[in-house]
C-alpha cells in the first residue's frame, strides 16, 4: 500500500495521493497494534499458563486433600469420643487434630491468595489486550472514512481525466 500511495503521489493529484498515504499509515498502525497484542500474548499467557499448572492447580489440590484429611480425622476423633463417653478436649489428640485443621487452612490460605495472584495478572493482560483492541477497532473505523476519501477522489480524478464521450 505504501508503494502504491508513492506512485499515485507522483503521478496522480494530491488529494488522491494524501488519502491513499492515508490508509497505508493505517493499515500501518494495524499492522502495530497487531503485533503488540501478539508479543503481548506470548509474552504472558505461556507463563501464566505454567504457572496455573504446575503451581497453583497443586497447591489447590494439596489443599483441599489437607481439609479432607483433617475433617475425616477429626470425624473420627469425634465418632470415639462420643463411643467412650469422654469429652472432646479431654482426648489426647485433639490438640494435634487442631494442628491438623491449622496447618489445612493455612495451604488452602496460600492457594487462595496464589489463585488471587493469578487471576490479578490475567485481568491486567485482559486489560491490556483490551485496550490494544480497542485501538484497533477505532484505527478499523477511521479506515473506513479514509477508504472512502479515497474513492471519492479517485473516482472525481478519473471522471475529470476522461475524455467525454463523442
């Protein structure tokens, strides 16, 4: 397009020649905006990607393992504590079954806040992509006007350049 824009700047009228300049720089700032939404991609969602699988999806599933494994030992602890008549905090094991529950909520603490991170980065990449995309449908809409800029002033070049009709 920008070679095309040269030639008609040179052979053509102005008016022709800017709008044809006109749609190469567009198609230009497209062809910009679109490569920095791919770098932007691939920069971010193969890392982030990484990250969910093998960081933050074992953490989550570490987590809740460690809830089920507490709550089934402290069923357990309860079941035998009502079988034998015996209150609950006298049993020998219920301070290591609070530690059990402790240590549980504190993985799945840290798969929360690990999910809250990831979650954070994919809105800010969303974010940006958005704001890369929206660039390029109003760049799109621009294009449109100058397309038929464009036009006009060829048609209006090649209907004066064209000897009438005998």
């Amino acid at each position: 397009m920008t070679e095309r824009a040269r030639r008609i700047d040179i052979l053509g009228p102005a008016e022709v020649a800017q709008a044809a300049e006109e749609l190469a720089d567009s198609i230009r700032r497209d062809v910009k905006l679109a490569t920095k939404l791919k770098e932007l991609a691939m920069s971010t969602v193969p890392e982030a990607t990484e990250r969910m699988t093998t960081e933050t999806a074992p953490a989550m599933v570490a987590a809740r393992e460690a809830m089920q494994e507490a709550s089934r030992q402290m069923q357990e602890l309860v079941a035998q504590a009502k079988e034998s008549g015996r209150p609950l905090h006298e049993d020998p094991r219920a301070a290591e079954m609070l530690e059990i529950a402790e240590r549980a909520q504190e993985l799945t603490n840290a798969a929360i806040a690990r999910a809250h991170q990831d979650g954070d980065g994919f809105s800010a990449f969303l974010d940006q992509a958005t704001a890369i995309v929206d660039e390029l449908k109003h760049n799109q809409e621009a294009r449109a006007g100058i397309r038929e800029r464009f036009t006009r002033a060829a048609r209006h070049t090649l209907a004066s350049a064209t000897p009438p009709a005998p």
